[in-house]
C-alpha cells in the first residue's frame, strides 16, 4: 500500500519499513524478531490494562460515592 508522501500513514510506513530493514541487516533471525514484535505488544497491552483499571477503579468510586 502506498500512500501520499509525508503524511502520517508514509511516515508510519517509513518507519517500520526502517526498524524491519535494520533488523534483516543484522542478521536477526526471524524467531528473535517475532518474541520482540510479541513482547512490544504484550508491554503494551498490559500498559493499556493498568490505565483501564484504574479508570474503572476511579469510576466505580464516583459511583459509590
């Protein structure tokens, strides 16, 4: 997918298209990179849990109140 230069989507794009590039260079194997690719999202799912339970926490004490 191409998309219009400079904007969000191409810069996106570059970027991945850059961290990929540079870990093929290196000589990564492919299994190295995948646990990499799965341990960004699992710190970033549970980031995304913790600010979700303390939302929740916070709510469910507003309604309490």
């Amino acid at each position: 997918m191409d998309y219009k230069p400079y904007t969000p989507e191409w810069h996106r794009k570059r970027q991945l298209r850059d961290a990929l590039f540079t870990y093929l260079d290196d000589y990564v194997s492919n299994d190295v990179i995948l646990q990499e690719i799965v341990g960004i999202l699992a710190e970033r799912s549970e980031r995304a849990y913790a600010e979700f339970a303390q939302a929740n926490e916070l709510e469910s004490m507003i309604h309490s109140r």
